[in-house]
C-alpha cells in the first residue's frame, strides 16, 4: 500500500541552524501539506503546496519557514533560524484532491536545543 | 473561522466496553468535509474516515461507527467491543470546501485496559 515517507525521524539541531525536513509523498498524489504538533498539544496546518505553490499558509509558516518541491518526488520544509519553540513533530501529508483524504507520514521529531 | 472541539481529554474503558468519543464543530459554510484520525502511541496519524456535509447517513466499518448529525454539528465516532489495541489519542478535523487546510481538535486520548 503506498504511503507518506519522512527522513529524518528525529533531527536534533541548535538555535539558529537551519534545518530541512524531507517528505516523498505518495506518488499521484497533487496535493502536499505540513502540520507540526507540540508534545501533548493538538495539531496544526502550516502549509498546502499544489501546482508547485504555496496554496495556503497558516499564521504560524512566517519568513522562517519556506517549501520547496525540488524534484518529482520530494516534499521539503525547510527553518532558516531555528527557535526553541520550533521543537516539535513535523508531519507531511499528501492527498489526490483538495478536501480530499490526507495521508500523513509517520512525522519528524524536531528538537531544537 | 472553523473550530473543532473534542471536550473529552482522556477516557479510560475496560476491555469489551463500547466507548463514544465527541466531536463538536463549528462553520458557517454549508459545505465541508470532517475527518477522524488515530494517533497510537507510536506516534503516527492514520486516516479513519471522511465525511462531506450532504451525507449525513451514518457510517459502520466492523467495530468503528461514526454519527453525523447537522442539527447539532456533531460528528461522534463509537467503538463497539473496545480492544487494548484501540488505545490512541483520537482525533476529529474538519476542512472546508474549496481549501485544503485541517482544523484539528485537541484530541481526545482513549486508554483501553485488559
């Protein structure tokens, strides 16, 4: 059954450093997402990524966050400066339509020390 | 603005009981989809069920069933014969039409004992 892949599983970086994160959503999927989750909080839309744009972005996907589709495959989202309240799990999702079913990836932990 | 609310925070059920989780929305739109997700200890987010507004017929699949009811915008999801193997935090979302974006509630963690 196809599915949602991320790397890393857990990135420990400092404040400041940039990090970027790697989905490959599944492969006829047109639609691509991030959501972050707080340890033990809810979870939350970043962005939606179609037609190789930003289709909508939340309040929380400020300058510090970009989204890239480098090639036919892969999803990224990339931190320019990492903050302490960026710790969070980063989970990619994809799906065949807007409104559509979202598959989510087994998410990655970021922590940022 | 949309919002889901999950009022219950944690359940904790017995082996073999039935257990209804609620989900509350809030939309002015007349067209929307709402969604379930479990999210079981290892941490992942998989994909239950999805509705859309014009279909309020209620949902079975084996021992998960799921109450759309419009009249008081509610979307409760019951286990029928809890397992230990259900025990996730759960999650209810909705999304409107013509947006992508998943309003999550705050999740409602579910402890199945033996």
């Amino acid at each position: 059954e196809p599915e949602v892949t991320q790397t890393p599983s857990h990135q420990v970086t400092q404040m400041g450093q940039e990090v970027i994160l790697r989905c490959v959503p599944i492969s006829n999927h047109l639609y691509f997402y991030w959501y972050r989750q707080i340890l033990g909080q809810k979870v939350e839309f970043l962005v939606s990524f179609y037609n190789n744009e930003i289709s909508e972005k939340s309040e929380i996907f400020d300058d510090q966050f970009s989204v890239e589709r480098p090639d036919g495959s892969n999803f990224t989202l990339k931190i320019r400066s990492t903050k302490l309240e960026d710790s969070a799990m980063y989970f990619c999702a994809s799906s065949e339509a807007r409104g559509g079913e979202q598959f989510f990836g087994p998410g990655t932990r970021l922590t940022v020390l | 603005a949309q919002k889901v609310t999950q009022a219950q925070t944690e359940i904790s059920v017995v082996e073999k009981e039935d257990v209804t989780l609620d989900c509350v929305y809030e939309t002015r739109d007349t067209t929307y989809y709402l969604f379930w997700y479990k999210q079981p200890p290892s941490g992942e987010l998989v994909f239950l069920i999805r509705r859309n507004s014009f279909d309020e017929q209620n949902e079975i699949s084996g021992r998960y069933s799921w109450n759309f009811q419009k009249s008081t915008s509610s979307f409760n999801f019951t286990i029928t014969a809890s397992q230990v193997v259900d025990s996730a935090v759960y999650f209810c979302a909705l999304s409107l039409s013509g947006y992508s974006t998943l309003t999550f509630g705050k999740g409602t963690m579910l402890l199945v004992s033996p």
